[in-house]
C-alpha cells in the first residue's frame, strides 16, 4: 500500500488509485470508480455514493476530500492521501 507523491498531477493521482497508467482524467476517474462512459465529476461522485444524483453531485474539491476523508484540501491534495 502506498500514499502519493508529493507534486504528483491529478492525472497521475487518477491513475494511481485506478492502478492504470496512461489514462485521461476521465478514463482513469472511470476505471477507479468502475463506472464507463461517466465524465470526471460524474465519475468520482459515484464512487463516493453509489446512489448519489446528477444533481446532487459535489464539485471536484469538494467530492476528492469526500473519498479521501478529509476536508479543505485541493483535489489533488485530498487524493494523495488515499493508501492503496
């Protein structure tokens, strides 16, 4: 298990906890989430609540921190914290 790196991109954090490499924010937000076809904010509020609606869906920041159990922090912040 293994925490980010610090200075890693958004990207990288994606594809880290997806545990792929090389893709877009979307994919890897998809592949993470297990969801297909979703957009990025689509994708990363289904993973923090499965039964959560389009318009109940929280912002990138705001959804991050939701995932990683923290609060405040950028996205990519919030998502380096997350052991995997």
């Amino acid at each position: 298990m293994a925490l980010g790196k610090e200075g890693s991109s958004l990207n990288a954090e994606l594809n880290r906890l997806a545990g792929t490499t090389g893709k877009a924010n979307q994919g890897a937000a998809n592949a993470y989430a297990s969801t297909t076809g979703k957009g990025l904010i689509g994708a990363l509020n289904i993973k923090a609540s499965a039964s959560r609606q389009p318009n109940d869906f929280k912002g990138l920041n705001a959804v991050c921190n939701e995932i990683a159990g923290t609060t405040g922090k950028e996205a990519v912040v919030a998502l380096r914290s997350i052991n995997v």
